[in-house]
C-alpha cells in the first residue's frame, strides 16, 4: 500500500480550524488515545496561530503505509511531527468538507473532557500519594525521633559501662598494686629491709612522702603529726592530720576521725597480732582517694605482719646462732696433725640450721674429725645437733670407731627423735700411721689431696642417714694420707646451689683444692679462706656451711 498525502493552503482562520478538525477527526478514526491528540492539537493550533501571523502556510498530511503519520507545516516557522497510530488510517485522507467546524468543536470539547477527566484521576492519585507520602514522612519523623532516643540512651549505656570498666580497671590496678607490694614485704624477714621497701613501693604514685614510726623506736614523731601518730599506734585506727583547706597549719593540725579524708597526712597502724608502729603517708595531692585510702590501709596491716613476723625470726636467730656457735668446738692442738675449720650462716631464708663440726682426741691417742648436719633449721635443729654432738663424744670415749660411733648415733636419733634426719662423716687420725680409718651416714663425700697435689674424691658408697626408720650398720673405709696430705669435710651448703646438682659442686670443690699454693698449705687457715672465696663468690647460699680440714705432719 503505498502512501496518501494531503495539502491544504492555511490563509485564514477558517483554514486552520477546519484543518485542525479534520486531523481532530483523522486521529479519532485511527485511535490515537485523547491525551495524545490533546497534546497533539494543542502544539498544532499555537504552530496554526503563528503561521497566519507571518501570513500563512501550507500544511500537508502524509499517511504512511505502517501506520504512522507525517505532519508539516511549511511557512516562515517550517514544523513536523509524526504520529504512530495504533489502527489504520482511513484512506482516503478527509478533506474539509468532511468536518463541519460545529461538530469538530464538539469533537475538541470532548476530548478535552477526557484530558480533564485523565487529569482528575491524575490529580486524585497525586492527593492520595501526597497524603502517603505525608504519613511516611510522619512515620520517618517518629523513627527519627525514637532513633535518636535510643542513640541518647546507647550513650548513656557507653558512658556508665566506660565509667565501670574504668572503676574496674582501678579496682584490678589496686588489687595488683596490694598483692605484688605483699609479696615484695612477705619475701624478706629482715625488718629494716621492709621499712626500705615501703618508701619504693608508695612513692611517688600514693604518696609525696613516707616516715615510719615504731613504738620501740626512741625518736618523737614531729610536731604536726604527733597527736595522730600516737592515736594511731594506741587505737589500731587510721587518722588523718595535718591543715584542712584554707586552714591554718599549728591551729587546724589536730587529729582528725578516721573518715575524713581531707586533710594532707594519713597515719596508718602497722598492725598484726601487736601494732608495730604508724606508717604516716603525705598524700600526692590535695587529698587522699577513699579508695586509695582502704588499699593503703591494707597495706599497712600486711607490712605490720612482715614486721612482726621478721621481727620474731630475728629473735629466734639470734637464740638460734648463738646457741650454735658456742656449740662449736675450739680445735685441738695434736702433734702430726693441723686443723682448721670454717662456719658461715646462710645468706638469706631462715639462715640457722645444724651443721656443725668438731675434732677431739680419744683414749687411745687417736683424733676423731667429725662433720655433720641436721635437717631443718632453726632453734630446733641447733638444739638436736647439739645432743648428737655430745652423743658422738661419749660413744667415742668408749673406744668405738667411726662406723660403730655413727651406728650407735643411728639408734640413738631413730629412739628420741624419730621425725628427724641427720648427716655425718668421722674420720679417725692414729699417730704414727699412714691409713686414715673413716665412715659416713649419707654425708657428701670427703675429698684428699695428696702431699704432690693428687685428688681424690673419697666417693665409696655412704651409709643411709642418721635416723632414717631402718636398722642400719655402717663400714668403715681406709684412705692412704702420708705426711703432707690434706682431707677436707664438708657440709652440703657449700657445693649444693639451686641451678646445679652437687657433683658439679663437688667437682668444683675439688679443683679448688688441687690448686692450692705452697704457700695457703702452709698455714691451714689462710687454705681454708682460699676454698671458701671461689665456691662461694658468684652466689649466696641458702644453706649454712662448714669446712673443716686436717694436713698430716711428720710430727
């Protein structure tokens, strides 16, 4: 099918009103929707309007064959539009004649009352979006509102959970604070060592400045802070002192109760089963914290029991020691034999225990040398060496030799004092003869050196310890000592460390004694001196120590 085209000339107003009936009419027969033809004529008649202002135009209507028209508007303002109809376009095009102008009025009357009518339904859904849109924007303003509630009450949960885990934080801190500052104070008993410490564990954190009075102690606390120290020391209560704020110092310095924590100086008792004396702190600031104040207050009750307790320890080692060492015997003077011997109490820990030695003649002539050592330490163990050591003595008047002396010891010790243990080494020196005759109860061994710097050490296997709950008879041993020769006893304290065995003690023990000079061997004593300083200058020893050596002479 081919295409229909139509012109008309557009002179008048008359024209361009029944052309546009006549498309008015063509576009109704092709169903073009009403909006579209409204929109259509409308941009038609303005194009009409100002064409017969310039004077005019030719207008042609092309229908195509798929349906589609072509418009153009040839004039001084040239114009075209196409249309795609939906139905098939009447052939052949209207002329005007086919469109009364009347009728295509009304035809423009109701297609704008469809437009309108489109436009109500348009505006209705417009109102009825309005109005939705209205409700959720005041929806979108409550959630608004009940988010930022609930922001406000987040923040206040994040602001009351930083403020407890900040309290929880200082709660750890001083709890940590309490417990490292107990252990440093309960690690020593040596009660001038803890009123050291006090100063490094409270300043400058908890305090500007620490004195310490003790009841026993002979100075008066100072004038500012006398009244409370005293209150304290006679209450067992805490008092605070010094000048309130804007107070005046030497007017407002009295002792105040024990809860009011504003004033400068804190005296705190140093108590335990007795109040030992006031540890008065300055506070680092214009007041003490009350929780500071509690910890604080803790403290002083704990470094009063580690006062008291190394007070105590102090009074049983000094009993202690010196009932041990007026035990200690003042060696013999014999012919062919020198003698020397050493005691050193431990360097910390409960320094007292029962190691002890001693050398003394028999009936026949012969001179027994003895070491030995009770487990434990303390009063006790000083106590129980000293009944071994007067056992052993009157075993030996008897005649009896080391092994029977130390078997009798054995029964002896199983009978009164079956809890505790002992060790001990005898050796027998006989005038005149080379052999020296010697038994041992689970003692380290002995170790000899010979007159041209031979060592031995004198490992045979030892009997069991003395009061182990077994009946038990012990050997005796002979070693070769000609003139010249030295044998050392020994306790345990001086080859046994913490961070090795006692073979690499022992072993240790006997390169010292194989390197001693003429000159050391010449006086004993000064030997003695020479053993002790390489085995014991790079550690402290827990345990107490005795060396005993004997030098054969041709005497």
């Amino acid at each position: 099918m081919t295409a229909a085209r139509d012109t008309r000339t557009i002179a008048s107003a008359a024209d361009a009103a029944r052309a546009r009936a006549r498309l008015a009419r063509l576009l109704t027969d092709a169903g073009v929707p009403a909006l579209d033809r409204a929109r259509f004529l409308s941009a038609l008649g303005v194009r009409l309007r100002r064409a017969l202002d310039a004077g005019g135009a030719e207008l042609a209507v092309t229908a195509g064959p798929d349906g589609r028209l072509a418009i153009a508007l040839d004039g001084p303002e040239p114009w075209r539009h196409t249309l795609d109809c939906p139905g098939a376009v009447p052939r052949p095009l209207p002329g005007p004649q086919d469109a009364p102008l009347a009728e295509a009025l009304l035809g423009a009357d109701e297609d704008t009352a469809a437009v309108l009518a489109g436009l109500a339904e348009t505006e209705e859904l417009l109102r009825l979006h309005r109005e939705e849109l209205h409700q959720t924007n005041q929806g979108v303003l409550a959630l608004h509102a009940e988010l930022e509630a609930a922001a406000l009450a987040q923040r206040d949960l994040l602001d009351a959970e930083r403020a407890a885990r900040a309290e929880a934080e200082n709660a750890r801190r001083m709890l940590t604070f309490l417990a490292n500052a107990s252990a440093v104070l309960h690690a020593s008993l040596d009660h001038e060592d803890i009123l050291r410490r006090l100063p490094e564990l409270l300043v400058p954190e908890y305090a500007r400045h620490v004195d310490v009075w003790l009841v026993d102690d002979e100075r008066t606390p100072p004038g500012d802070r006398a009244a409370a120290t005293v209150t304290a020391a006679r209450t067992g209560r805490p008092q605070h002192a010094g000048p309130r704020p804007g107070g005046l110092p030497g007017v407002d310095d009295q002792p105040a109760s024990a809860l009011s924590p504003d004033r400068p100086l804190l005296c705190l008792p140093l108590g335990g089963r007795t109040v030992q004396g006031v540890l008065t702190l300055a506070a680092p600031g214009d007041r003490f914290d009350p929780d500071t104040a509690v910890v604080l207050l803790e403290l002083a009750r704990r470094a009063g029991i580690a006062l008291e307790n190394a007070r105590q320890y102090e009074q049983h080692r000094d009993v202690a020691e010196a009932l041990q060492r007026a035990q200690l015997t003042k060696l013999p003077t014999v012919p062919g034999l020198d003698l020397a011997a050493r005691y050193l109490p431990a360097t910390r820990g409960l320094n007292i225990g029962g190691d002890w030695y001693d050398a003394f003649s028999q009936p026949d002539g012969s001179v027994l040398a003895v070491i030995g050592d009770v487990t434990g330490h303390g009063l006790r163990a000083a106590v129980i060496m000293g009944q071994l050591r007067t056992a052993l003595r009157a075993y030996a008047v008897e005649g009896n030799g080391p092994a029977r002396i130390l078997t009798l010891l054995h029964r002896m010790l199983r009978h009164q004092q079956p809890e505790l243990y002992a060790t001990c080494a005898i050796a027998r020196f006989t005038p005149g003869e080379r052999e020296v005759v010697w038994a041992a109860a689970g003692h380290p061994p002995a170790v000899a050196r010979g007159p041209r710097g031979e060592v031995r050490v004198l490992d045979a296997k030892p009997g069991i310890m003395l009061g182990v709950p077994l009946p038990y008879e012990y050997e005796e041993h002979t070693v070769e000592l000609p003139p010249g020769s030295v044998l050392a006893l020994y306790t345990d304290g001086l080859v046994e460390r913490r961070a090795a065995g006692i073979d690499v003690g022992i072993d240790r023990l006997a390169r010292a004694v194989q390197v001693l000079g003429a000159k050391e061997l010449a006086e004993l004593d000064k030997a003695a001196d020479a053993l002790l300083k390489p085995m014991l200058h790079d550690s402290e020893h827990d345990d107490d120590i005795c060396l005993l050596l004997c030098r054969t002479t041709c005497g």
